[in-house]
C-alpha cells in the first residue's frame, strides 16, 4: 500500500483546510504533512489512520491501489517492528467505517510504544492465530473467533506472541462526523 499524497491534498483543500489545520488534528507536523503531499515521506500505519480519519474519510481514500501478495491478501507494510499485511475491504459507499482484513507474523508487534487517536470507535475480530492487546494498560490476549472493542482514545498496542500468522479483521468507525 503507497500513500497518494496528491489525494490527501485534494481532499484537504476541498474541506477547505490549511496544512496547519490537518496537522493539529492528525498530531503530525506541517513540515512532515507537507512531505506526505509532495510524496516525499511515507507515513506510518499509525498516521494513515490519523490522516484519514482527520480528513474523515476511509483510509482506502488516500492510498494507491495495488495488486495483492500472492498469498491474495494484499501488499506488504514494513514497519520498524515488524511487517504485516493487509487488505481493505471496505465497500466504495461506507461513508464512517472502515475495515481491514490484516496478517501480523508471529514476534511481531504495532510499534515500540502505544498509541492513541481521537474520535473513532475499533472492533476487532481474530479469525486464526493468539493475539495480545494492551488497551490503557490492560492485557487482553484473544485467539480465533474473539473479538474486542478498543476506545482508540486509550492507549493501545498489539503483538502477535503465538507461533502462527494471526489474521483478524480491524474495523474503525467515526464516532462524530465534522461539520
């Protein structure tokens, strides 16, 4: 998955907001935002998430369409813990839902630290594998056929600490659209 920098511009201008405006909602800096549009820096899973849900739009909005793994589930996404594959498969018509059909390889995790974003409900649902959640410090492991909702405005982790590939659906919804 690649991010189209020109898209977030689009979208940004046509909700007539300045680059200082996306920023402080999204918790990111100018310079780096800037970057993005200009498709100078890639940004992390974490601050697709909080882009997309600044412009209130679905992730699929701001990214590049590209072919799947051949495993079929999607393109890899190397991140400095670990590497993980996805697919969205949310429909073209969700206006405040987004889902991800997602694999995470065992050892590893979604970053070194926690993390939080605003305004937005989580579920996820395991199909195969253990995956632990630590959600405002709480440890919840969950296996196949679990499911856990997440107020994303705690701070969360996950890591896959089984011996298997884990595979769940992430599911995100906009609490409050912007006026």
């Amino acid at each position: 998955m690649r991010v189209d920098g020109q898209r977030i511009r689009r979208l940004r201008k046509a909700s007539n907001r300045t680059l200082q405006d996306l920023a402080e909602d999204a918790s990111l800096s100018v310079s780096f935002l800037s970057q993005v549009e200009r498709g100078l820096s890639e940004p992390s899973f974490d601050s697709l998430l909080r882009i997309a849900g600044s412009l209130n739009e679905p992730m699929t909005a701001i990214v590049r369409d590209e072919p799947a793994g051949t495993d079929g589930v999607g393109s890899h996404i190397a991140h400095e813990s670990g590497v993980y594959r996805d697919r969205f498969v949310t429909p073209d018509t969700a206006r405040t839902i987004q889902v991800l059909e997602a694999i995470l390889e065992p050892g590893t995790r979604s970053r070194v630290r926690a993390y939080v974003h605003p305004e937005d409900e989580e579920c996820v649902y395991v199909f195969q594998g253990e995956i632990e959640f630590i959600v405002d410090g709480e440890l919840r492991r969950l296996a196949a056929g679990d499911a856990l909702m997440i107020d994303p405005r705690l701070p969360h982790s996950y890591a896959n600490v089984g011996a298997e590939p884990v595979r769940w659906l992430w599911i995100s919804a906009k609490v409050s659209a912007r006026e």
